[in-house]
C-alpha cells in the first residue's frame, strides 16, 4: 500500500476533489514544499515511531485533499473536519502507534492551515515558521515564557488547580509539568534578567500582585506585592536586577511598580483606557514598551525612552486577546495578539516604521506568549483547541 510515498493515494469512496483546483495546483510540489519548509511536521510523526514512507504518504493525501478544498471558504478546521469524515482510517492508523488525538489534530490542522495559505495567497512573514506542535499539559490560562540563555526556554501557565505551572526546554528536549504551587487568578508573567535568574508574577485571590523567583538553585516562596490590580501582569527588565511590572487597575489605566536593585518603588500610574492585561518588553538599557489592547479592540502602544513616557498611540488592527511582545535585537520589536478568526497574528517594528499585520495562523483558545533567545529566533506559545500548551517557532 505504501510503496510509492509519493504518488500513490488510495480510492476512496466520498473523497472529492474539484477539478480546477487539481488542474491549478500540482500536487507534488504542495507536497514538497510542506517536506521541506515544515520537516517539524514529519519529524513529530516520525519520532512517534511512523516510518519516513508512511508520513511521507499521510501527507501526500493531506497535499491532495486541501488542494481540493482551496477554492472554498472554509477555515483550516473545517477543512480537517472534512478531512477526518471523509478519510476515517488516517486517525484510527495514527491511533494504532499510541499518538494522542490532540496531538493528530495539531499536526494535520497545521498542515492544512500551512497548504491552504499557500494556495489562498495568506500572508505570512516569510514562509519560515514551523508548525503548530503541542507540549500537552491542561491549562487555565494564557502562557508566559522567559530565555535565560540561547537555546534556554521556560514557559509558565496556570493549572486547573490554580497553582503555577512549570516546563522547560533544556537545548535538547522538553521536561516534564512542574508544579509550582500558589493559589493564582490570571496568567503568569515571566523574564529573565541574567543566567540562570527568572522572576514570574501573577495575580493572587486577593486581587494583589504575587511574586516568585528561581535564583539559580532554588525557587524562592511566594511574596505579595500589594495593590489592587484588574488583569494579569507583564514584566520586562531593562538591566541586571532591575524589574518593570505593569498591570491594569481598578481605574482600567495602566500601572507600574519598578524594583530598582535594592527595593520595590511605589505603584504608578500611566493612565490609559485598556481592556485587557498589558505585554511589556524591553531592547536596551534604559527601554520599554508595553501594549494592550484598547476599548475599541485595537492595539495600543506607550514607551519609555529613558527621560519620559509617551503618550498612547493607536496600532489599529482589531484583536480578541492581550498582546504580547518579543525583541529579537535592539530597535526590533514583535507583537502578536489573536485576531477575530482566533489565529495568531503579527505586527513588527523594523527599526523604522511599524510593517502591516500579518497572519500567522493556527487555532488559539487564550493570549499568546512570546520570547527570543536570539537575533534570528523567536518563539510564540498559547493555550490549544485541546486546553493544552502549543508551540510555534521561527529562526535558528
């Protein structure tokens, strides 16, 4: 049945694929391009014990059946749902090899979404982010994630018991869930300031900011910060041992409380009119910027530039979750929000102006999280279709 991975797809009773679609389109080389721009794709396959051939054959007719469906209206879900339908035995075989449904999903979602922005002409921000992959867990809320090191990730989300919850790429694989402990009523917040340092917050049942750090031994106890806050932190940090954190508060302005290396200054406030927790990241020594998504659903920006805070600024777009940011270098700024169709887009600074928004893709169920460990890497969590932890990547 496998023989040829390549050109071979069965017969199947219900499959339709129209026929301007097959004569536009060439399906070998959808097929080759999703080999050789999205190998993640096959790898997560492979590494779950399916032969080369076999996953070569899977999306082969993965390739043939949204090629079939480009010329509709569908999204990358009802695609797969027809998908699923029409061509049952693909997921009782991946079954057979003890590979999680979601994990099914995530993979031939992907892949669909990936073939179909490629026929539909989506934008993308240059054809090089991997696919979707899933990191399991069950969780509560939207992600955060901090780098201490290249090639380091740490990536943070409530659980369903409302404690934190912890898991971490070491260069080579992903731990395992850690619990963290803490009774927490938002999504975390994390940064690194230095190698081996993380500090993440979030807000406590008593409505005031919470604290807890790992010092490169140890995880400390929790700690209160005070304050009454509305939405789930975000943190940024200019310099070794220094802290930015922002919240919403009960006036739904922005406020800040700063630890300048020996203590915690008061809580401040930099006005504003935001509907969801603030993203707050900075490039440089004395640099921050902090987004959010205004009552009007756009996105909104306000900076520090080492003298001053500017006033608010519009970004437009219209969004249905917090942003977040990543800087991959200095001057270079990545924002990310969900859009109304739930997938993952993108607005980047280049130093020079701000690029138009651009569609990344994927189904997400809370905010994104972003993080870079490095001048050509970067890497967005969220919250799964599944109540699981999702992973996408772009960069070396």
């Amino acid at each position: 049945m496998y023989q040829n991975p390549y050109f071979f797809v069965p017969d199947m009773p219900g499959m339709q694929f129209p026929e301007t679609a097959l004569q536009q389109v060439n399906t070998q080389q959808v097929f080759q391009m999703l080999r050789r721009e999205h190998p993640d794709l096959f790898t997560q396959l492979e590494r779950r014990g399916i032969s080369s051939q076999l996953a070569n054959q899977i999306f082969f007719l993965l390739s043939t059946f949204a090629i079939g469906q480009a010329g509709t209206n569908l999204s990358a879900n009802q695609v797969y749902n027809r998908f699923r339908t029409q061509v049952p035995w693909i997921t009782l075989l991946l079954r057979q090899y003890n590979i999680p449904q979601h994990t099914i999903n995530n993979i031939l979602q992907e892949a669909i979404q990936i073939i179909l922005n490629l026929l539909r002409g989506d934008a993308r921000p240059d054809g090089r982010w991997s696919g979707w992959e899933s990191l399991g867990g069950t969780i509560a809320s939207a992600p955060a994630a901090a780098s201490w090191q290249p090639n380091r990730l740490d990536v943070f989300a409530r659980g369903t018991d409302n404690a934190l919850w912890h898991i971490w790429w070491n260069g080579r694989s992903w731990s395992g869930w850690e619990s963290l402990g803490g009774n927490i009523t938002s999504a975390p917040a994390a940064v690194s300031w230095g190698p081996n340092r993380i500090d993440v917050f979030a807000r406590g049942t008593d409505d005031a900011l919470w604290h807890i750090w790992w010092n490169g031994n140890n995880w400390s106890e929790w700690e209160s910060l005070g304050g009454t806050i509305t939405s789930a932190p975000t943190v940024s940090s200019r310099r070794s041992n220094q802290l930015d954190v922002f919240a919403r508060g009960t006036d739904n302005a922005l406020w800040k409380r700063t630890w300048n290396g020996n203590r915690w200054e008061d809580w401040q406030s930099l006005g504003g009119n935001i509907a969801s927790e603030p993203a707050a990241v900075s490039w440089g020594p004395n640099r921050i910027d902090v987004f959010a998504r205004g009552t009007d659903n756009a996105l909104w920006h306000i900076w520090w530039d080492g003298r001053n805070w500017s006033n608010w600024e519009s970004l437009g777009g219209t969004i249905t979750s917090a942003p977040t940011v990543s800087s991959r270098r200095s001057n270079r700024l990545e924002v990310f929000a969900r859009g109304t169709d739930n997938a993952l887009w993108r607005r980047a600074w280049n130093g020079n102006r701000w690029e138009d928004w651009q569609r990344i893709g994927g189904t997400l169920t809370s905010a994104p999280a972003a993080v870079s460990w490095g001048p050509n890497r970067t890497d967005v969590f969220a919250r799964g279709q599944n109540q699981d932890l999702v992973h996408i990547w772009r960069g070396r």
